[in-house]
C-alpha cells in the first residue's frame, strides 16, 4: 500500500511500530531459513504486544549458528514451517512501520519466504536504526553494532542472538533515537525515514529553518541574511520537499543556495496546480538569482484580454498592474496562441490588432467575413455590444468555462 502524504505526516506518537528480529541458518535468504521470529509493537512507546515463534526452516541448522544463537535442530523440529507462520505474524505486523537493526537482512529473509509461499512482498515502510544510528550517535561509540550500542547506552534489554531479546533491544535504542531526532526537529514520520540521509550534509544545521513548514502544497522561498530572494520553488509537501534540500544533494547550485540562505518562507496554497501557478509569478516578478541560471522560466507568457473599448486578445511576457484580464503563467508562446484561437472560435472576439478609432475601415476585416469574428473597426458592431462579448468571455474564464468550453464540444 502506498504511503499518503497525510501517512507519512503523520506525528510520531501516532505511528505504530513493529520492531522485528530473525533468527537464521546463515548464508543468504536466497539458500539459508528463518529459524525464530521476534516482534514487539508500540505505540506512542507503550509497548502494546510481542510476537515470538520457533519456525522450522526445513534444511539443517550449522554447527557455528548453534553455537551463536543457542538454537539447535531439536527446537526448530516439531515448529511450524514458514507457510504456517506468516499468516499469523503478517496479521500481527499489519501496516505498521516495521523497524529493525540492519533491518535488509531481515526483510531479505521474510520477502524471500513471502515470495516461495505465493505471496506478495511486504510494501510497510521502514526504518533501520542502523541507518539512524550512524546519523545521531556515530561519534559517541565505536561502531553502530547492536551490542556495542545497547552497552553504550545502557538499553534496558540486551542483545543475546534470540529474536524476542534483540527485538527489545532494538526498541530500547528506537526510542533512545526518536528522543535524539527530536533535537533535530524531526516530529513525523517523512522526517524520521528521510533522516539518515541527511547525515552527511554540511548545511545540515540550517534544518531548523524548517521546523515550521506544513506538509501542504504551496510554493518555498528561499532567502539570505539580508532578506534578499534567492530561490522560489513549488511543493506538493512543503516539509517533505524543502528537506530534501539537505539530503545530500551535490549539485553546486544546491549546495550555494543553502550556504547563503538564511531564512526560509512559504505560501499554502489549495492545490499542487495553484503552487505552480503561483511559484512562476513570483520568479518572473522577484528574478531570484538562483532562478535566473535556469533558462526555462524566460519561455513563460500570458494571454491578456486588454483594457480598451474594444478588448482583444494578446500574447504577453509580463503582468502589468493594469484592469486587463491575464491567463496564465502558459509555457510557451505557442501554447498560448492555441489558447487564444480556442476562445476566439468560442466567443466572437475581434481579431484584427489596430485599435477601432473614428475612421472606419472600408469593410470588415476576413474573420468578420467569415463570420467567426465581430469588426468594430468597420463600425459593425457597437461598444455596448461588443461589452457584452467581453463580459461573457471574463466570466467563462473566470467562474463559468462551460461558457467556453460548450461551443468547442459542438
């Protein structure tokens, strides 16, 4: 099941965990079986439920795997095998976020005996407090090893190569970790599975710059010290799309606007379509530096419905503080022009560019001949007249496009 944004915003004393632990027959989970499964769930960390079972992986357990884990071959004989324990730890696990201790090889061991039983792969999100681990507390311990950290921190439970035991132990150091991430402002579930890869970015500190982001559509604005523009972009997850910014992105644009900003706005908007609208607006009129090395934003134009007696249509750059009508941002003038033929075909719209004065021309101009056009350059039709038409395309652009959109069905 696919994730929603609002899921993965979810804060993180809503989030259900399962903290999983294998036990095996080593080698890989192409060859080897699973021959214990830990499991422990929590929420908001009340632990609310364990899991725990011998599983017969059907092939001999190694001397060496015995003498680690203690499990032997007349334990794991009258268990059930693989197909007869999924069934009850997947209703166990659900959709919640499964968590474990280099947990790749864990899932390689369960999505492996989910693919020979018929099933699908399990689709829960993840996080490894390996990958947690390395990012909070590398310099405090030798190496991010499960034991090592459980003897660091002093964990409450301690590793001992059995499932339930590591699986506890892997919840002590989850919590110890969400309490570290806390510092950094990580206060959702987007946050906590994007961490790890944040680690390594030299800006990483200016992530409190984003501490107050929503997780809603809308456009960003970078700016620096002085309050200068630097970057405006768009988001679908606001949050989620600024913070992707440090997550080690080596581009050098990238890296200089995060070196230079200081400051970090936004603007909610309705929908991801709005965001941007929104966001070519402000570049065209803010031009922000990092903006300007682009060169796709310089294609964008409106379609201006003109401010005189007489208003046409007309292909523009920019919006002027004036009482004409713009559509827009479009991305290219040819775009824009096939916009304008369609309300042209809809609605009678004079199409000739000289301005209707006092001086008539001799006759209406081809458009008006043809009957696809009014002609008040020719005296044809009045100003009152001609405002009605006005009227009547404003008002399919802006609340009614049936008005515009029904003559082109027909």
């Amino acid at each position: 099941m696919q994730a929603s944004f609002d899921d993965l915003g979810t804060p993180l004393r809503l989030v259900t965990f399962v903290v999983v632990d294998l036990e095996t027959t080593g080698g890989s989970a192409a060859d080897g079986g699973i021959t214990e499964i830990g499991a422990v769930k929590y929420l908001g960390g009340e632990q609310l439920a364990t899991f725990c079972t011998f599983v017969n992986p059907g092939c001999s357990i190694p001397r060496q795997i015995t003498l680690l884990t203690g499990i032997t071959q007349s334990m794991v004989a009258p268990a059930p095998p693989p197909d007869a324990v999924l069934p009850t730890f997947l209703e166990f696990l659900g959709d919640a976020v499964i968590v474990g201790h280099n947990v790749r090889y864990d899932l390689g061991y369960l999505n492996g005996a989910l693919e020979r039983s018929g099933r699908p792969k399990l689709a829960n999100r993840v996080i490894d407090t390996l990958g947690l681990a390395r990012r909070l507390v590398r310099d405090e311990v030798p190496n991010c090893r499960l034991s090592t950290l459980a003897d660091r921190f002093r964990l409450e439970h301690r590793p001992r190569h059995r499932a339930l035991d590591d699986a506890l132990a892997t919840a002590d150091l989850l919590h110890l970790l969400l309490e570290r991430a806390g510092r950094l402002g990580v206060c959702g579930l987007d946050d906590l599975i994007t961490l790890p890869t944040l680690g390594g970015h030299p800006q990483a500190g200016k992530l409190r710059l984003t501490d107050k982001l929503p997780r809603s559509p809308g456009v960003y604005v970078f700016r620096d010290g002085g309050g200068r523009t630097l970057y405006v972009g768009k988001a679908a997850n606001l949050r989620t799309r600024v913070r992707s910014y440090f997550s080690g992105d080596d581009r050098r644009k990238v890296g200089q606007l995060l070196r230079e900003t200081e400051r970090i706005d936004h603007v909610v908007c309705p929908s991801p379509l709005e965001a941007a609208v929104l966001e070519v607006r402000l570049i065209h009129r803010l031009e922000p530096r990092f903006n300007r090395q682009l060169t796709t934003w310089r294609r964008y134009v409106y379609l201006k419905l003109t401010d005189e007696p007489f208003p046409r249509l007309s292909v523009v750059k920019a919006i002027r503080n004036d009482a004409a009508l713009y559509l827009g941002p479009l991305p290219s003038h040819q775009a824009a022009k096939r916009v304008a033929t369609a309300i042209e075909t809809a609605v009678p719209l004079r199409r000739c560019t000289v301005t209707p004065g006092r001086q008539l021309r001799p006759g209406a101009c081809a458009a008006a001949q043809l009957g696809v056009a009014t002609c008040p350059c020719a005296g044809e039709t009045s100003e009152a007249d001609y405002a009605l038409i006005t009227a009547s395309v404003r008002r399919g652009l802006l609340y009614e496009p049936a008005l515009l959109l029904g003559p082109l069905e027909q």
